[in-house]
C-alpha cells in the first residue's frame, strides 16, 4: 500500500495520487510578518518541513511553495505606532522567520513569494471573478460574493445559515451578504497603496495565496497544508475564489496540523502563555524543540510544557548516548574487515539488533506512509536503540560483526535523519552540547565539576573509597550523575 493522507476536504485517509506522476505540488500559508514567530509557527513549519523531506527521500521532483504576508492590517498598525513604512516592518520580521526557521533546520522551500511583489496576478485575479459574475465593485473595495459560489464552506462543512447566525460581523452596507469577504480594499489616508481598476488600494488577505500558489503551481495542485486555524475563513475563501475563477478544482489534498497548547490551555497572548521560537530555543537545544514537535502525530494537539520539553531532552538523549555508543565501537574497531554480517553466527540479541536494523527502514516507511506518522517513525528508532544498547553492554570488544552490525545501525539512522532533521548532529558533539546547556543552569561552573572528577579518580586509584564517594553524592547533589567506565568517567546532568 503507497502513500495515505488524511485530506480535510473529505474527512477520510486517501491514496495520494500526484496530478502528475513523479511530481508533487505543494503550498503552505507562510506567516504575516509583523512580529516574532511563536511555537504554534514552529510546529507548522516543522511539520511541513518533514512532509516536503519524505516527498524528496521517496525520489519525487517537489515543487515547495511557502509565502510571506508582507501587506496586512496588522504590519500597517506596527508601523504606524514605530513611526516607519510598513515595508520596514515586514522586512524586519522576515528576516526574524528566517532566522527561526534556519535554527530549526528547516530545508529552504523552492519558492518564498511575497503578496506585494505579486500585485498584479492578484488585480487580474479579481478582475476575472467580476467578469465571472462572483465578485463585485463596492466604492473602492472588491468583494466576494459567497452566495454566487454553491459549494461555500466545503472544506469545513459549515453552512451559510449557520455561519451568519452565530457570527459577530461588523454590519458593512455595501457588502451583499455578510459573509462576503474582500478581494481588494480601498486605501484608508495615510495607507500604503497600488494603483487598480478600482483605485488606490491593496490585496485583501486571503486572495494573495490564490494568486501566489496557482502561479507558481497551476490551477489544480496536490497539496495545500497550513495550522487547522486556517481552515475557516482563510482556505475556505481561497477554494471559492480559485474555484470560481477557474471553474476546476483547486487542490486535491488539504493538510492541517494540530493546535499547540500550553501547560493544557490554549496559547494566547492575553493569557500570558505565549512562547516565541525564539525565548524556546534560547533555552532548548534546537533538536529537542523538533524532536518533541514530531513526537506527536501532526493532526493531534500538542501540550507544550517545561517538562514535556525535558522529558522529549531526554529522550532525545538516550538516542544520542546509543548513537555515541555506536561510533565509539566503530573506531574501536578499526581492524574490522567491514564485511557482511555473517547471520548465522549470531547470538540472539545480535539477531535481534540484526533483524531490527535490516527492518527499520521499511517500518518507517510504512510509517511515515500512514499519513506521515512521526510519533510512530520514532518510536521504531527507540526500538532499534534497546536493542543497540543490549548488545553493546553484552559486547567486550569489536568483533567483525558487531562493527560490521554498528555500521548497518549508523546507515539506517541517517537515512531517517534526513526526513525527521533529528539524530543528524554528531553525537559526542550533540551531547556536550546539550550538557553545556544543561550545565549552564547548575550554580556549579563546569571547571569545577571536572576538577572534583579528577580528584575522584585519584582519590579510587589510591583507594581511598570514603572519598571517592563523598564526592559522587556531592556531585548528585547538584543533579550530576557520572558514569564510569573502562575509558574514565564522564558525566551528565539529571
């Protein structure tokens, strides 16, 4: 069985079918730049960043799209209150998303279109739905007109009645209907503005991905994704508006990651409870912060918490120390022939870590194939890292075999790295790092932890065990945890 994803527009599982074989089209609403990034961004972007790697790790030719929202009420009010043009405003905080999205490894989009650089593809678009008979010209504004359109609301199987009784909509005289949404908005004074058939105005929101995404990709594309925040109004409106002007279907699968949540409340500003990427990875390494992003499946809602985050750091951790474990074995056993593993010579922990690796990469694909489930993908990686660990500490040495089972091990993995963007860091590298991070929290400096080990270890070479000891409960008293071994002592925080 090939790909299935869950497709919002009909509520099921589908075999994803490409409109052409061997090419996937896929656009995703970017962010209205006029602030810092928060978390709820972070998960979308991740996650999508990891549908558009499989995409590529299953040999398809993708065509990524990701815009920017540069022109917008809210840029306007920034810089109206900062005393600046509002390109100055928007400038600024793509180049914070930028920032945010290169320190969570995301992979570049083939395409970042901007709304204002786009002003054109959307007058036409406009332009066509009035001639079409689904829009209309109020003064120097552009509406339109839901009730022209039959299959309103499909995407979110809402209904027009129900939408208008329960809504709270500031009553505009020149609208039709109160439901109907604009296309192109007249220039308040003082606003930033284009020249149109209409007069001075600017795109109204939901019209610019219409334009950008049947631009870049055609008038009929694969996937459109984004948070379930925006099924209604914004993907709503833009299936109308596409529908209408090209009387074909816009897209054929609707993708919609989960909300965030924090400490089990909704994240809001006025709570309090707000977190950008940026205050989360200043205290997080960046790993982490996607490792816990992909530990649930991307539909389910996703409780961020301080100790979700140190319980996904330590998770992450244990697969780290396994993969330590592998390339301290492997440069062990640099005599190794590197040949085949010889099976039939194995014992029945190292048939199992043998099985297991030779395995993994078709479980993560059957996976990542049930609608790209990460929690699960993960999961067989822990599998594979018990096993890892169980032969490891039965081993004295490094055999033929088990450098040449290590190797298998070390493969498998990266091959998973590069889909997840997780376990890809070098792992001595990645655990001093995230012991420095940690260490950074202690009211001890490091200096003097690693003096204490070494008196430890001179006060065990001459036997001396109270002190030994004394200093290993010193130490655990501050949540530092050593491990001795035949190579020395290292150390962790708890």
């Amino acid at each position: 069985m090939g790909l299935r994803v869950y497709n919002t527009l009909s509520g099921n599982k589908e075999e994803f079918v490409p409109v052409e074989p061997g090419r996937v089209k896929m656009y995703v609403c970017g962010v209205t730049v006029y602030d810092h990034c928060h978390i709820g961004h972070a998960r979308a972007n991740v996650v999508f960043d990891v549908i558009y790697r499989y995409f590529c790790h299953l040999g398809l030719d993708v065509t990524y799209v990701r815009n920017y929202t540069d022109i917008d009420d809210k840029i306007i009010n920034r810089a109206n209150r900062e005393g600046v043009t509002y390109d100055v405003i928007s400038e600024r905080f793509i180049k914070e998303f930028d920032r945010d999205m290169e320190r969570l490894g995301l992979k570049l989009p083939t395409c970042q279109p901007k709304a204002t650089e786009h002003i054109g593809e959307i007058i036409s678009l406009a332009q066509t739905l009035i001639d079409r008979g689904f829009a209309y010209q109020a003064g120097g504004d552009v509406n339109f007109c839901v009730e022209k359109f039959d299959s309103y609301l499909k995407l979110s199987g809402r209904t027009l009645e129900d939408m208008q009784a329960g809504a709270r909509i500031e009553v505009d005289e020149r609208k039709r209907h109160p439901m109907d949404f604009a296309l192109w908005k007249e220039a308040k004074p003082g606003e930033p503005f284009w020249e149109s058939p209409w007069g001075k105005g600017r795109p109204g929101w939901h019209i610019e991905c219409s334009a950008m995404s049947m631009k870049y990709l055609g008038t009929t594309f694969d996937i459109h994704g984004g948070g379930k925040d925006l099924i209604f109004p914004h993907h709503e409106n833009e299936i109308a508006q596409s529908e209408a002007a090209t009387g074909k279907p816009f897209v054929n699968y609707w993708l919609h990651n989960g909300f965030v949540n924090i400490n089990s409340e909704k994240m809001s500003k006025s709570l309090g409870n707000f977190f950008t990427i940026k205050e989360v990875l200043d205290r997080y390494d960046n790993e982490v912060l996607r490792f816990f992003l992909l530990s649930a499946h991307y539909r389910s809602p996703i409780d961020f918490s301080d100790q979700n985050l140190t319980e996904a750091e330590a998770g992450l951790e244990r697969i780290y120390k396994a993969l330590a474990a592998v390339e301290e074995t492997l440069a062990a056993g640099n005599g190794c022939t590197g040949a085949p593993v010889d099976a039939s010579s194995l014992n029945e922990a190292e048939g199992d870590l043998f099985d297991k690796t030779t395995s993994i990469s078709a479980r993560f694909r059957e996976a990542m194939d049930d609608d790209f489930n990460t929690a699960l993908a993960i999961a067989h990686v822990f599998d594979l890292v018990r096993c890892v660990n169980r032969v490891l500490s039965e081993t004295a040495g490094a055999s033929d075999n088990i450098c040449s089972l290590c190797t298998l091990v070390k493969a498998e993995v990266a091959k998973i790295a590069g889909v997840l963007g997780i376990f890809s860091s070098e792992p001595a590298s990645f655990l001093e790092r995230l012991k420095s991070r940690k260490a950074g929290n202690l009211d001890m400096a490091v200096d003097e932890i690693e003096r204490l080990i070494a008196e430890r270890a001179a006060a065990r070479k001459a036997k001396d065990f109270k002190r030994s000891d004394e200093i290993r409960d010193q130490l655990a008293a501050k949540n530092i945890v050593l491990l001795d071994s035949p190579q020395g002592t290292t150390w962790s925080v708890k």
